[in-house]
C-alpha cells in the first residue's frame, strides 16, 4: 500500500508501461506517481500463467496475471513482461509492461446495477446546468424521450 517502497522496488533507470496510463514512467518519482493512483484501488495481483528465463545478472518473468481491486471487487486480467537486474547486489525491476488482455478490451465488461444509477445522476447533473444540449448529450442519436409533461414522444 506504499508507493514509495513499490517505486523502490524498480532500478535506478526503470521503464514502467503500465495498463493503465498513457506516459512511460522512467525514474523513481514518476514509477512512484503511477502507484500513488494506482494502489488507491486496493490491487492483489496472482499470477495465473508465468515463463521464466534466467540469465548472466538478469532474469526476466513474463505471461498473464489477474488483479483484484479490493476497492471494487473489479477483476483485470493483463499480459505483463517483467527485466529484472542486480543493482548493487540487489534484484530490480528494471523493465515492467503490463496491457489488458485484448479478449477483454473487445468483450467489456458487464454495467453494475451501481453504474446504472450513477447514469441518472449524469443525467440530472446535466439537467442542473440548464443547458439543453448538455442534456441532449446524454441521450442516443436515435433515443426515445418520453416525457413527463407532454404527450407527444
């Protein structure tokens, strides 16, 4: 739950590619930047299928792992690639990459009945500003409106 002693887990010249986050983290505030976000959500990783290759002052641990959000249950199964390097005597991550497994990309995941009802709160926010293309906004080019003080859909 540290993001100090996670970022401290990576070399002195690290490359993070993180799921989620656009920008290349490559020094020890930025890796600690990702994880101060990132471990908000409460993440227990597993991994579910592991290739190991060991070489001369380095090794490297690559294949797909599944993360839990303790904040909200979500479940995120990534392909990752871990370098590691001895770095004064120590084991370091000196290259990490992780990406969402494209399978779930293409499949999405399911609306909680939660998300359903925090949609009605989009909408009547948008309602509060008046503005009636911010509320159109909220609607499907082909939706149907029916509403409360017309007969007319």
């Amino acid at each position: 739950g540290d993001s100090r002693i996670v970022a401290s887990r990576y070399s002195s010249d690290p490359v993070l590619l993180a799921t989620v986050s656009d920008t290349p983290r490559t020094d020890f505030d930025s890796v600690k930047d990702y994880f101060d976000s990132f471990l908000l959500k409460k993440p227990q990783g597993e991994i579910v299928e592991g290739f190991i290759n060991i070489g001369d002052g380095w090794c490297s641990d690559t294949g797909i792992y599944e993360f839990t959000m303790g904040a909200t249950g979500d479940k995120v199964k990534a392909r990752y690639s871990y370098v590691y390097v001895k770095e004064n005597g120590v084991w370091k991550i000196q290259h990490h990459h992780s990406s969402v497994m494209p399978e779930e990309i293409a499949l999405g995941k399911s609306i909680t009945e939660d998300e359903v009802r925090g949609l009605f709160s989009l909408w009547n926010d948008a309602l509060a500003t008046l503005n009636p293309k911010n509320v159109a906004s909220r609607y499907a080019k082909e939706g149907v409106l029916l509403p409360t003080v017309s007969d007319v859909p």
